[in-house]
C-alpha cells in the first residue's frame, strides 16, 4: 500500500471522512459517521450534574477544613468519631457548655448541613420551577423561627413527634444555621477569633466571580489554571480584550460609565 492521506469533513452531527492512496490516485475507504443532535435537554441534564458534583466536592472541602480547625484548636484529634444524638446535643449547646466530643459533633453536623444560601423570593419568569419551590420552603420554614426558636429545636421536635427532618421540605436558610452556632459558641470557652473561624468556614460561598476550580484543583476556566500556581488570575481581566487604538491598554467596559459620558 503506497502513502494515504485521510480527509474529514466535521459536522455539528456528522463527520464525514475518506482514505486516499495518493501513488494509485484511488480511494482506501470513505464513508460518514452521524451522532446524535445535542439538545437544550442534554445541556440541562450536563449542567445540573456537573453543579451537583460541585455541591458534594464543596460539602468534603467545608467538613475537612473544619475538622483541620478543630484540630488545630485542640477540640478533637486523629480518633474523633461524632456522637449520634445530635439534635440534643444542639438543642442542650443553646444554653450551656458542650463537652469537647459533643461540640465538635455539633459543629460538624452544621457544616455538613448548612442549609441554603438562597435569601430571597425572585419572581421573575427566569427562575427554575426547582428553585421557586425552594424559596417557597424556606420561606415557610423561616417561619417557624418567627418565635424565636432555632433549627436544631424545631428538628428534634419533629424527630420526638415521628417525622422525617430529612429532603427538601426540611430545608433552612444559612442565616439561621449561623444564628444557632452563634448561640452555641457563645456558651462555650473559645477564643473570639476561633468562634470566628468556625463561623467563616460554615457562612463562606464561592462568589460567582472566583470563577470554578483551586489551587489543588486548577482548570483553564477558573482563577488556577495550571498546577503549583502560587497566586490567582483576575478572570475579569483575563476576559477583558486589548484597545484597537491603544494596543496597551484594556478596553473598557460596553456599559462603562465613563462610555456613556463620552458618547
């Protein structure tokens, strides 16, 4: 058999392709491979499984780096497992001092289950029916606050009545965790600065703006786009094009202000 060359026509559904012999001038083999048709389904469905990845790889980090804390802290070491009557150990944290083993449960159990970070009911005809429900739950949900009360006494009392605490409908809003382990901490001996980082862990969010991906994991869309990269990017900056008439300079905003004024 002499030299090939192979050719390929790419589609957006097919890719067509042939194998030519180019000392014979004849055809080795040709023919075309269809795929099927992305959809706005298809998008959907890559979209929320990559967010729900996202969720849980988030959840490990929060829970590790509060178990580092706690270590550093001298609350629990290497052999610490959390206690199973959880909810009680909360309720009694509200109004005195928890025992090293019956904090750190406590403190964990509210990392892991943080609630939702959703404050506000959007009423625009862009929002997800999923997430409307959501806001419709916490709205109900913060309610039953409206007395004063907090979440772990408002979930042990569903547990002592038989019902289930766990799925959506249990759902809080991260606001009122906070106010709970605000209450806990402050019926316990620790330093300001520790209850502080204790809070800061459980309260912190990625803003939109840090874009995905860390330093241990990096990723060409986010701030650490290469391993052992010791400070991150500005990815508006990264974004933001170059001036046609001044090549050094960036350009400035569509919407800019300084824009408007100008034109």
């Amino acid at each position: 058999m002499g030299r090939l060359v192979l050719g390929l026509d790419i589609g957006i559904t097919s890719v067509g392709y042939g194998v030519i012999d180019i000392d014979k001038y004849e055809f080795v083999d040709y023919g075309v491979r269809l795929f099927k048709e992305g959809t706005a389904a298809d998008n959907e469905t890559r979209r929320n499984t990559r967010g729900h990845r996202r969720l849980i790889s988030r959840k490990a980090t929060r829970i590790n780096d509060m178990k580092h804390l706690l270590k550093s802290l001298g609350i629990i070491n290497e052999d610490f497992h959390s206690l199973d009557n959880v909810y009680e150990i909360r309720v009694k944290g509200l109004k005195e001092k928890l025992s090293n083993d019956e904090l750190a449960t406590a403190i964990l159990h509210i990392t892991k289950r943080r609630g939702s970070t959703i404050e506000t009911v959007d009423d625009t005809e862009e929002a997800s029916k999923e997430t409307g429900e959501l806001k419709e739950i916490l709205q109900a949900n913060s309610k039953k606050l409206a007395d004063g009360k907090f979440i772990c006494e408002v979930q042990l009392e569903l547990l002592n009545n038989g019902e289930s605490i766990r799925g959506h409908h249990n759902n809080f809003k991260t606001k009122d965790y906070i106010k709970e382990l605000n209450e806990i901490l402050s019926h316990q001996e620790l330093p300001e600065e520790a209850c502080e980082a204790i809070v800061q862990i459980v309260s912190r969010k990625r803003a939109y703006y840090e874009g995905p991906g860390s330093q241990k994991s990096p990723t060409p869309y986010g701030r650490y786009i290469e391993a052992n990269q010791k400070e991150p990017i500005d990815l508006i900056e990264k974004m933001r094009g170059k001036c046609s008439v001044y090549p050094d300079e960036p350009r400035a905003p569509k919407l800019a202000v300084s824009s408007d004024i100008f034109n």
